[in-house]
C-alpha cells in the first residue's frame, strides 16, 4: 500500500470517509550551495525533494482542527480551535501547522474554518531537509485550497517564515519554505533573499547524482546556536553600517568586506560576517560554474562551503566533517558538504553515478568505524513545489 493509500484509508477509519477528502504534498529541500545567507540577504541554491509530508483533508463546518500525523501516532489526534491562538517555542509537529494559521490571520488572509487531516512523512526528521518548512507549506497549501485563499505560492512560503519566526521562535531565513513552496522538477532555485528574484537553473547532471548522507544525529543545541548565529551576524552588520551604506552583508563583494571588516569589533562577529559574504560569493560563482558545465569549478566551490560552515560559522560538528571530510578523499566525488542548520543532520555529495555505490560503502564504513553511527543514503530527486496532488 502507497502512503497515499495508508492516509486515506487512516483518514477514513478516524473521520469518517464522506464529503469531499483532497491529497496534498510539501517537499523538503537540500541546499546545494548557500547556507545561513538567508537571512544575511545573500543568495541560496536549494532544491525541492521527492520526499517530504504527504497529508489528506477535508474542510470542516466550524473553528476546529482535528490532526494525525502517522509519523508522531503517540501524539493521538489533536483538536484546536483555530481561534486565539498564541505564540510559544515547543517545536512540536503541530505547532508549525498552527503557526501557520496564525501567521495567515495576522497578515490579512482569513481562514475561514478548520479541517480534518491526517499526515505522513517520508523525510527524516532531524536530518536538515527542513521537515519543519514542509509541514509549514503542508498548512499552508491546504488553507489555501481548501477555503479558496487569494494567496501566491510566494505568499505561502512567506507566511511559514513569519509563522516560524513569530510564532515558534526560530529566526529562519525565506530559503526552507521558498524551497518547498516553489520548487520545479529537475531544477534548483537561484534565490536572491533580498529581493526574492529568483531563477530556476536546470541541474543537467548527465553522469553524476546528488547524494545526501544522513549522520543520523541532531545536536541540542541545533535552535539556540542557530538564533546566536543570526545575532552575531546582525552584529556584525551594524558595525559595518557605521562606516559604510549597506543594508544586508549580502551586499558587499569580497573586496568591500576586506576594505571594512576592522569595523567589526568581536572577532566572532567577524567570523560570521566573513563567512556570510563569502558564501553569498561562493554561491554566485556555484550557478555561474553550472551554467558552464563545469562541475569541478562547483565541487571545489561545495568544499570550501563546507570549510567555511565548520571554521568560520561554526556551525557543523564532528559527525558532519567525518562524513564530508572522507567524502572529498574517494574517487568520483566532485564535492561535498554539509547541508541545512547544521549541528547534525545531513550532507550533501555529488558522486559520479557509477561511483556511488563504492561511495556509500566507504562512507558507511568508516563513518560506522569513527562514530559507531550507522548512516544513511538518500539520492536527491528535484521535484515540484508544494500544492494538492490529489
């Protein structure tokens, strides 16, 4: 049986199967390149995942919300009004769809009544495939189909930032949800965080696949060290703005920081700024090299990524640099590096194809040897954005 299958019937046995039930899906994302210069007003290159939360719904005739989720079944079925709803920082699977709701109403669009849903997702929690920004488009995809919202998909991935920042306390960037909201099959999305101008690249991989290996970890401090973060960039940023007309560290070429970088007074401060505008740079030349087919150009671009994260941002850890740093000693990887918040979660590879399964053996095996960790693979399909599928 399909997971849409499983849902319906799951949907059926708990709600009943009358009326009109509708299928919808929000992927996760990998980043390929451009980590934390969301909210640094740099550019990113995510794409969109085959896998993610798959959910069915029906709207109901009241205020009310009644949710399953087939991954979290010990949470049983949760009832809410959608009405008076308050912000708070559990991180709770439920807590991003009511955030969701909240957000809509806060800036103007109306949701109507509630819903009957039940939920699956095929997307590792804790991997870094923002399984949170799935969830967040999943809600917001089924307000706006269910109840006929007057909402872009741009929209919809705006309303999951600000639920998230607002509402579950996660100073996100736009990049997970603009991932989920507007991915494109086969494609990844050049996104300018500044002004949303955004380009769908093909991916052309001809000999190669994108490979995301999951360490199978998540650190605590994933969500204090990500806000430390965005504050020590913002910092960072104000020192500079005293010397120089700036508004986002996305704005300034290498050169420019080198000329003001002495203005940032805390040296861990410099650091995060440094590795803001350099990945901001490093992005910029990723796409151009792709558009070239020179995948070697963007591999060593990936590599340096990665070295920048673990150094500069501080934000990988001791699983993620085994899992990269073996991964750019083996034949046919052209690069790799982690992916997402970072402190646990995933990597992200491009292995020639007829390397790949030479990959994951080596890989596993000595990241099973230096950790005591059993990994795991996951070849990375771009797909389309979220939205109704059935």
């Amino acid at each position: 049986m399909g997971i849409v299958e499983e849902l319906k019937k799951e949907f059926t046995d708990r709600f009943g199967g009358e009326g009109d039930i509708r299928v919808y899906f929000a992927p996760g994302r990998v980043n390929l390149i451009g980590e934390h210069t969301d909210y640094n007003g740099g550019h990113v290159f995510p794409c969109a995942l085959s896998m993610g939360n798959y959910a069915v719904a029906r709207k109901r005739d009241d205020d009310m919300v009644r949710w399953y989720n087939m991954t979290y079944p010990g949470d049983g079925v949760i009832e809410r009004s959608i009405r008076g709803l308050e912000p708070n920082d559990h991180g709770i699977w439920y807590d991003y769809q009511l955030g969701v709701i909240w957000a809509l109403e806060k800036n103007g669009h109306k949701v109507r009544g509630g819903y009957d849903m039940v939920m699956k997702a095929d997307l590792p929690a804790g991997s870094g495939l923002s399984p949170s920004a799935s969830i967040e488009e999943l809600a917001a995809v089924i307000c706006r189909d269910l109840y006929d919202m007057d909402i872009s998909m741009v929209d919809c991935a705006l309303m999951g930032q600000y639920s998230e920042n607002e509402y579950n306390g996660m100073n996100c960037g736009i990049m997970d949800q603009f991932a989920s909201a507007m991915g494109k099959k086969d494609h990844a999305i050049f996104l300018d965080t500044a002004s949303l101008k955004y380009d769908y690249v093909p991916l052309n991989l001809k000999a190669e696949k994108i490979v995301i290996t999951n360490s199978k970890v998540k650190h605590s401090l994933a969500g204090s060290a990500y806000n430390d973060r965005r504050r020590e960039s913002e910092t960072a940023l104000e020192d500079i703005k005293k010397i120089k007309d700036i508004k986002t560290l996305g704005d300034l070429t290498e050169e420019e920081f080198e000329e003001v970088k002495d203005a940032i007074k805390d040296p861990v401060c410099l650091k995060r700024a440094r590795h803001a505008v350099y990945e901001n740079i490093r992005t910029i030349k990723a796409v151009e090299a792709l558009g070239k087919d020179d995948l070697k150009s963007f591999g060593e671009l990936m590599n340096k990524s990665h070295v920048s994260l673990r150094d500069d941002y501080e934000v990988s850890c001791k699983e993620l640099d085994i899992l990269a740093e073996e991964a750019w000693k083996l034949e046919g990887v052209i690069g790799s590096r982690m992916t997402g918040g970072g402190f646990g979660g995933c990597t992200v590879s491009i292995v020639k194809e007829d390397k790949v399964d030479a990959f994951k053996e080596s890989i596993s095996r000595i990241y099973k040897e230096r950790t005591g960790i059993d990994c795991e693979f996951y070849i990375a399909d771009a797909a389309d954005g979220a939205g109704r599928i059935g």
